[in-house]
C-alpha cells in the first residue's frame, strides 16, 4: 500500500476554516469605510449596491407602466446579464449557508437586440419577470422544509440574428449540517448513481462517490458571517470545469498505476483496471481533502479577479469509451463569486426574499 497519500481529514478542515477565517479578516482590514462593531465596506461594495437597487427600480416602474420611455432605454448585452443575475441574486439569494443537497434547474431565454447589440429595457424587465416565475415553480417544485435558493448563474450562449441567448442555471438548496468525513462503511461506486459496493452492495442506490464528495463539500462549506446588521450578496459568477487529470497528485510515489494518481478520481484501462470502480473509505477521504485543495487554493488563484469567494460545486462521473481505452473519471464544475456586505436599511430590510 503507498503512503503520504491520505490526507489528514481533521487537519485539513481546521486549516481550510482558518484559511477562510483569515481571509475574511485581511478582506475587513482593506475596506475603505468603517462602520459599528468593527463591521466595515467598501465603496465599491455601496457603488454595485446602489446600481442594483436603481435596476430593481427600473424593472418595478417597467412592470407597472409598460408603455413608458423607461421600457425603451437601451442596455448593452453583456449588462443585462450582469444586471438580471446580480439583481436576482441580490434579491432571492442565500448564499451564507451550508446545503447538504443541492438541487438544478437549467432554462434557456432569448432578448431581442437592435443592430447595435442593445436590449430594450421593456425586454430585459419582461426576461426578469419570466426568470422569477419559472424559478418560482422550480422552487416550489422540491418537497423540501429547509430548502432555499442558493444561487442563479447566468451564461450568455450567443448572439444570433439580433437576439441574445442567455442559459440560466439555478441552484436550490436544503440545509443541512456539518457532516464527518467517510468512515469504514463508506464504500462507494465512483458513479453512475450505482450506489455502495463491496459487503454494502445494493445500498444508497441513486447514489455514488461523485455524489458523497459533492455533497460532503458543500455541507462543510466554510462561511463567513457577517455582523446581524448586514448581509453578503455576490456578483460576477464564474464557473471553472475542471477533469480528473488536471491536478496530479504529487505524493504518489509510484505514478500511473490507477491508485491516486491524482487529486480527483481519474483511472485509465491502459494502467489496469483491478475493482476500480469500487472507492474505499480511504480514497474517499483523498478525493474529498483532494477536492478541498483544488477548490479552495489551486483554482481559486485563476479566477478573475483571483481568490473570488467560492459557492458551490457539481461533481459528475464520466466513463468514456469508443478510444480503445476506457476512462472513468470525476468532473467538477466548481462555481465563485465576488462578495459584497451590504448594511441593511429600509431599502433591502426584507431581503432575501423567498421566491
């Protein structure tokens, strides 16, 4: 058996919550306005507040007067994505909790542009309302008590023959708790929803290991509190999609022989497969701590701008034929934000709303 290569679950957990803690702190010592209690903000958090709040103004008075010179205001495409994601996050948003279970929602919405690639505004406010309803039914549609919007991504597909295509990806999740890493009974197929395997065949059908370490992620997902008279919203998602054999696992002292090879689950018919597909309590810890070291250091220092505040993250499992060599691996679509706290007042005393 090799060595160096579990990591130290306990460890690396203290280590990533004081990471993050620290984090937060060097981000509080550089804010240009101080607050009460310590709480403090900076101007370009209030500048992106005070834009968002004057879109919701525009959206609101649209919707009530639809035939008003407001709804023919111009907006650039990239801004209308900027703005409709910011603003529903802004408004539905909570992200400054752990979801165990996390559940997707994905719709397409196409905006009529002018030959200058602008939207009306009569037409961005009619896409808002038309996302808010859909991702009310979605919401509605999970039988969950503690289920909450954490987050929409919005991604602009294409422009084509004067219209924008925007897909729209809604993350809704159900609370849950801290949960401990793998222990001896967490044998786990590496996906395909196989469920467990070795003497626990047959259970956690509907499940698998790409599905535990997701789920594991997000339900010990470091968050930052603020002070109970503000609140955090996040702007400019960005979602990086990393494979299994992106990030070798440097301690592996016999490389290319389908033992953790690297940081994620990745195994190749061309080393030999022996029971492969069944993962261990032992590498189920490594590909979780594993997961940890990309999302929180490796890939958070290229996003733009770098070290953005990470949200959440979608592990799938792949096996890939037709080559002459099967591949199975794990792939990650791992999504972050830029932060902002905002003060409460009369204005967003209410937010985030439930949809």
């Amino acid at each position: 058996m090799k060595t160096l290569k579990t990591l130290s679950v306990s460890i690396t957990i203290i280590l990533f919550v004081v990471l993050v803690f620290q984090r937060c702190s060097k981000e509080n010592e550089a804010k240009t306005e101080n607050l009460n209690a310590g709480i403090t903000i900076t101007t370009e958090d209030l500048q992106i507040e005070s834009k968002i709040i004057g879109f919701k103004e525009k959206i609101a008075f649209v919707k009530e007067n639809p035939f008003s010179k407001i709804g023919t205001d111009l907006i650039e495409a990239d801004s209308a994505i900027w703005f409709l994601e910011a603003t529903i996050n802004y408004t539905y948003g909570n992200p400054e909790k752990r979801y165990k279970e996390v559940f997707y929602d994905k719709k397409n919405y196409t905006i009529d542009l002018n030959t200058n690639q602008l939207a009306l505004m009569a037409d961005v406010s009619q896409t808002y309302e038309s996302m808010i309803e859909n991702l009310s039914s979605f919401y509605h549609s999970i039988n969950s008590p503690g289920k909450e919007l954490f987050l929409v991504d919005l991604e602009k597909i294409e422009i084509n023959n004067s219209q924008l295509k925007i897909e729209l990806t809604a993350v809704v999740g159900n609370i849950g708790n801290e949960t401990n890493p793998f222990g001896e009974e967490d044998y786990w197929q590496y996906g395909e929803l196989l469920g467990q395997c070795e003497e626990f065949a047959g259970q956690g059908i509907g499940l698998d290991a790409a599905e535990k370490i997701q789920e594991n992620i997000m339900a010990n997902r470091p968050v930052c509190m603020p002070h109970p008279n503000c609140y955090y919203h996040y702007t400019d998602l960005e979602i990086i999609i990393v494979s299994g054999d992106k990030y070798i696992n440097e301690n592996d002292d016999t490389p290319n022989d389908n033992w953790l090879d690297y940081l994620m689950f990745y195994n190749t018919e061309e080393y030999g497969f022996d029971n492969e597909e069944c993962l261990s309590p032992e590498k189920m810890n490594f590909y979780y701590n594993g997961m940890h070291t990309i999302i929180y250091d490796l890939e958070a220092a290229l996003t733009t701008p770098p070290y953005k505040t990470f949200m959440e993250c979608d592990i799938e499992s792949l096996r890939i034929t037709g080559t002459g060599n099967v591949i199975i691996e794990h792939k990650a679509y791992i999504t972050y934000a830029i932060r902002h706290l905002v003060i409460r007042s009369i204005a967003n005393e209410d937010l985030p709303l439930e949809l």
